[in-house]
C-alpha cells in the first residue's frame, strides 16, 4: 500500500478557510449577506465592466469554491467518476506539485523518464526530491517511457513515487491500459503512480470505462487546458481515492482556483459538444500534418494528443531548424533536456498548415532524404 509522508499522517494540517460555499453546503441554505470575507464588494470596477461586460464582473469580487463543486458534479455525471474521487485544482501543473507536496517526504526518491515533461523534475527538485531519470525506450518509430525500466528504477532505488505521462509529453505516445496496470503492480508497495493524464482527451479511446476508474496508489491528473480551451484560467482536476485526495486537501492552496476560472469552466462543460468538435478537428489536423510531413521524408511519431513530434537525426539540426523558424516568427517546441534535444514537436492547429508556414523544416525534410516538395 502506497505510504503517506510522516508530518502527513494523524491529525495534520487543516484548511482554516474552507469558504463560504462550503459553509453553505454545511448549513443547507443560501447565505446572502457576505459581511466577514473581507472582500472588495463595493468595488465598482468600471474599466473592468466597459472592458469584459458586466457578467464576467460578478465572478471577480469573491473567493471561489474551494471544492469547485460545479465543475466536479459536471466532471463525475459526464464521466462517470465518482464526486468524492474528484479534486480540482490551478491545472495539471499545480496538481502535480500539490501531489509531490502531500505524498513525498523530502530526500526520497522519485522516478521519471528522461526527458518527459519537465515540470515534474522541476517540482520534484524544489520539494527536495531526488529524481531518478531511466532514458526512453528509443527505436525505429518509437520513443516512448520505459515501463520496464521505471519499473526497475523505482524498485532499485526504493522510489515512493513515479511520474508518467500517457499520452507522453514530448513524444505522443500511448501506452495501453494493461501497461499502466502493469506498471503499477511492478512498482514498490509504498511507492505512487503519479498518471499525467492531460491529453487524455485526445485518445480514441478517452470514454472507456477504464478512463473512469478510481485505482488504488494511483492520482490520475487531467487538465481543461487543452481539449476544453481553458489554459489561461488555470483548471484541472485529479482522480484518486477520496482518502488520497483527502489527504491532499490538507496541504492545497484552497482558492487557488478562482471564481472567474469556474464559472468558465461550468460554461465550457455544459457545451460537450463544442468541445467534441474541437477534439475532432485537432484529430483531423494532426493526421493531415503527419502525412505531409512523412511525405516529405519526415518521422513522424504516432501521437494520441494535440500535437506531433518529429525526430530528426541529431541534436543540432533540430536546434537550428527550431532557431531559424522562431527568427521568422515560428515557435515550435524542442525539448530543453539533451536526452530528447532531437524532437520538434508542432501543434496542431490551422496555422501550422497554411502553406509555407513550416519551409524551413520542409526544406531540411528535402535535404535529407534526398525528395523534392510534393506536386
């Protein structure tokens, strides 16, 4: 059984500011005179009303619900999770620090592939860990974590934690359910799984009954950054079981999550459609740049998220082709650790397919293959 820090365990920290939604879920009842929150209700916030319309105004002046019940009650209807198995938070990065911070004590191992999401190891340095990098398994068409390497690392080196992305950031790469599964039965009794589940939306199989499951030593975390829109407001949520979250709640920056973001975020959930069509179109725009890019030579890795990784044959070309793009006004993505300084990875939106947007990389494809640009 996945283990608790030590200053965790017993009666630990409490929220002395659960807010006023709470108090009200507490007492049955609507609380309408707001007279102790020390809030700027009289604020007349003109700039603010002629600049975004008065109903945004509304969501500014008050602390939000710290147990973002909206969102969650709308989350756990639309996919069958569990209310109580559902913790919102400031996005899938403030979840991950927030999981580092309540289920690692400092100096203890941590495991992660090398060159993954960045995020994570950075997180992980700054609570006092000390993170464990096994490198991806790497072949033709592949790059993706090692499963069986995280598994040996973490039992090497007594890991309490291991951090995987699925879909993977950087390389688009899916493992299955039963390699997550496999994953988490190798690992130490004591050891979590900590599952970056932020593109999880982008899979063709994201409405799977396994995508709901509540499993033992594992915090799954999913962002509305992505196939919702919402990277600006800072929204995600983790599923785990509720004693986990419990837990985790202890240590949480309780209004991390404003008023404004959860409005936002109840509209965005209540139009699953807009949100289906977006998906769909990213799918279909990241199929017709894979295919022109391998069209040209290009690898392309197969990707179950909103962007493409190209892996081009070394560090420096991937360097310079990313420095000449962003000299015209083209950022495209190169992973900062060496181990993966050959990917370029390109979301895909409509920009990225107007014509001539991406020459430059067009015109390496061309070099090194020896083609010529397609008719």
């Amino acid at each position: 059984m996945a283990r608790y820090p030590k200053h965790m365990i017993g009666h630990g920290p409490v929220n002395p500011f659960p807010g006023l939604k709470a108090l009200e879920r507490r007492l049955g009842r609507e609380i309408p005179h707001r007279l102790g929150s020390n809030e700027g209700l009289d604020m007349p916030h003109q700039a603010l009303r002629q600049h975004f319309g008065d109903a945004m105004v509304e969501h500014v002046y008050c602390y939000g619900d710290c147990d973002a019940q909206g969102v969650r009650e709308r989350i756990s209807t639309q996919q069958g999770i569990e209310l109580d198995a559902l913790l919102v938070d400031a996005g899938a990065d403030s979840l991950i620090a927030l999981s580092l911070r309540s289920l690692v004590d400092p100096g203890e191992a941590v495991v992660c592939a090398r060159g993954t999401y960045p995020t994570f190891a950075y997180f992980a340095e700054g609570q006092g860990c000390r993170v464990v990098e096994p490198p991806y398994l790497e072949s033709p068409g592949v790059l993706a974590p090692d499963i069986d390497a995280l598994i040996e690392a973490a039992n090497q080196e007594n890991a309490h934690l291991v951090y995987l992305a699925n879909p993977d950031n950087p390389s688009g790469h899916l493992h299955d359910d039963a390699e997550i599964l496999r994953l988490r039965a190798g690992l130490p009794d004591e050891c979590w799984l900590l599952l970056d589940e932020a593109y999880h939306d982008f899979r063709e199989d994201a409405d799977s009954s396994f995508a709901s499951e509540v499993i033992p030593g594992v915090v799954r975390l999913r962002t509305l950054s992505k196939a919702h829109g919402l990277a600006g407001l800072r929204i995600g949520y983790a599923i785990a079981d509720p004693e986990v979250l419990a837990m985790m709640q202890r240590v949480r920056i309780h209004y991390s999550v404003s008023a404004l973001s959860l409005a936002a975020a109840e509209v965005v959930l209540d139009h699953p459609e807009e949100v289906r069509q977006h998906i769909a179109q990213v799918k279909e725009r990241r199929s017709q740049l894979t295919e022109h890019l391998r069209n040209l030579g290009g690898e392309v890795l197969s990707s179950n998220t909103n962007f493409i990784a190209v892996r081009l044959p070394s560090v420096e070309l991937a360097e310079q082709i990313q420095r000449d793009l962003l000299a015209i006004g083209c950022l495209v993505a190169r992973p900062a650790h060496p181990a993966l300084g050959h990917i370029l990875r390109i979301t895909a939106v409509a920009d990225a397919l107007v014509p001539g947007r991406l020459a430059i990389l067009e015109e390496a494809l061309i070099r090194i293959h020896g083609g010529s640009h397609p008719a």
